[in-house]
C-alpha cells in the first residue's frame, strides 16, 4: 500500500474559502479533508464539514483533532453518524484529550482513564451498536448497516495516551514528521495494541505537518516555524508528568527547553511570536520543506518507516500553490511507488 495524502484546512471564515480548498485538494489527488475542532478560536466545524462532504465525491472528511469533552460522546458519536449518511461512508475520526478547544475556554485535556472509556463508547455508538453509557441502553438505530465503519484515529505523545491509541484505536495520529519520534510513538501504541490482544501491525500511522514547497528554505521555515510551537504545548505537559529524562525521546522534548510562553490567540498562525525559539532544525525535522525533490525524498523516508497517510496542515502562504505542487509532481511520484 503507498503513502496516500490529506489536507487539513482551518474553519477559518469565509465557510467557501474551506470548500473551495477541499475541492481543489480533492482534484489533486488528496485523499482525505481534515479540520481543526476548536469552536471558540473558528467557527463551529460540523457545519463546514457537511458543506464539504456535499461540495466534493470521493474524499474522506474528519476532525484532527475533536475531542469528547466540549464534545459529549452521545452528540460527538451521532454528529458522525449523520455526517456518515449524508456523505454515504466518506467519514474518518481524528479525535484527541482537548488541546485548544478545552484550554481556551478555561477546560483541561480529557483525564486518560475517562478519554479511553469514552472512545470505546463512541466508536461503537457511532457505528450503530448497542452501549451500555450512564446507566442506559442506547442505539442509533437508523445508522445504515450497509455503510462502512468509521474508522477511529486516536492523537496522542505520551505513553499512557499512545496505548489507548494502540487498545481502542484504529490509527495513531502524530503531529510531526520526524522519522525517529515517530518510530518510537507507533512502537509505543502497537504494544499496547499487541498487550490487549489486537494485531498491532492493522494501527495506521497518520502523520500531520505544515509543508511548503519552495527553493527558498529560509522563508519556508518562517512559514512553518509555529507549527514545532503548537507541538510544544503537548511536550510541555509531558514534561510535567515524566520529567526530561524518561521513555520519550530526547528529539521530542530538548527543544522546548527554551521555550517561553504560548499564545493560544495565535494558535497555528504564520508569524506567530511564540513560535521564534523554535530552530531552523527542529523546522526541517518536524515539517516537510523545500522543494518537489527533497519533499518527496522526506515523505520516501516516512513512507520507509510506516507512514500510511501523511496530512499536511494547510495554514502557510500559497495554498493553491501547495496543493498544485503536490497534485502535479509529488503525489503522481509517491502514489505509484510500491511499498518497501
């Protein structure tokens, strides 16, 4: 199987400006159309997403990532279901613990005990199974059963969230393109998965990360350089429960010993200032720059480690130049390549 391709746009307004990029993607080869969940910083995503499932044919639409705390699992897991309808079988979930989404409004990230027993909940209820949830009963009893599951891709770093991945999970998604750290992470989740009786090697790999396609590396690493910082909001929590010197990788956690402050505000925003401790390194190593030749040499080296979808967060300069430059000379290249 090859590296297929995603494009995660912002629920930024105008709601046309997502559609139109959903749709230009779609033609160029992308596969999946992914969206940010975070209802205060955007706007409210399922509607966008049911204008995207409606504006396009063939691809495949999800969050990355919701969460199922702002979210209650009953309306996250029916929200689907009807998106599943609507789009006859084209839905994917992306969900994580509530990064923004749950901060922003004053929230913590979903404890990891809860965030587990609600995940196994909402992937069978949202495929139309019975669940025993508060005490009750409860069906969707007008999901089509000829309609595919929808798959359930879980977000996570730390070793506790990664093996839920690994037991409730369909996929792992990692928010950066580091051979390495992600060799560590899909090592992690696949125990876990191996642990509870699961065939580890069926976990999908979904890496996200900015990419832009340029001969100017200089100005593509400005481009990217909040990205390393958003991760950084996800490493800084890990620290705080294993400290530096612990399981996780030193290439995940030595960069943000210099880290000063994040502001949500500017939450996946080019220029954005907390984003100016993050080296030129740890640019390259968590994005996928340069031009068509070195990104596809990255996106080969991912590919060689596992990789199965690599989705690219669409929030830099020239879209439409990014997504041309890989419907017309990265995808045709790596889509044909056999897997190693």
């Amino acid at each position: 199987m090859s590296l297929s391709f995603g494009v995660t746009v912002l629920p930024d307004p105008p709601p046309d400006r997502l559609v139109e990029l959903f749709r230009l993607a779609e033609s160029n080869g992308f596969e999946y159309g992914w969206t940010y969940d975070s209802h205060v910083l955007w706007q409210e995503s399922f509607p966008l997403l049911t204008l995207a499932v409606q504006a396009t044919s063939t691809m495949k639409f999800g969050h990355c990532v919701t969460n199922p705390g702002t979210r209650e699992p009953t309306v996250l897991a029916s929200g689907y279901a009807t998106l599943q309808d609507i789009s006859n079988g084209r839905m994917v979930m992306g969900i994580g613990r509530g990064d923004s989404a749950r901060r922003f409004i004053g929230q913590k990230p979903v404890r990891v005990a809860e965030f587990e027993r609600r995940l196994a909940m909402i992937k069978d209820f949202m495929n139309g199974r019975e669940v025993h949830w508060n005490e009750k009963d409860l069906q969707l009893k007008w999901v089509r059963p000829e309609l595919p599951d929808i798959p359930m891709h879980v977000a996570g770093y730390g070793p506790k969230a990664l093996a839920v991945a690994g037991r409730v999970g369909d996929g792992v998604i990692i928010q950066l393109a580091d051979p390495v750290i992600i060799q560590w992470i899909m090592g992690t989740a696949r125990k876990a998965a191996e642990e509870s009786g699961r065939d580890p090697d069926a976990l999908e790999c979904i890496v996200c990360a900015p990419s832009h396609i340029s001969d100017d590396i200089a100005d593509a690493r400005e481009q990217v350089r909040w990205f390393p910082a958003m991760v950084s909001n996800h490493v800084m929590d890990l620290i705080e429960r294993y400290g530096f010197d612990s399981e996780i990788p030193h290439e995940l956690t030595e960069y943000v010993r210099v880290r000063k402050f994040y502001d949500y505000e500017e939450h996946s925003r080019v220029g954005a200032k907390h984003g100016e401790f993050v080296t030129d390194e740890i640019c390259d190593r968590f994005c996928v720059l340069g031009n068509a030749e070195q990104a596809s040499a990255k996106l080969k080296a991912l590919e060689d480690v596992g990789v199965d979808q690599f989705n690219i967060y669409l929030m830099t300069e020239g879209q439409e130049a990014t997504l041309a430059a890989y419907g017309n000379d990265i995808i045709p290249q790596l889509a044909g390549s056999p897997a190693s």
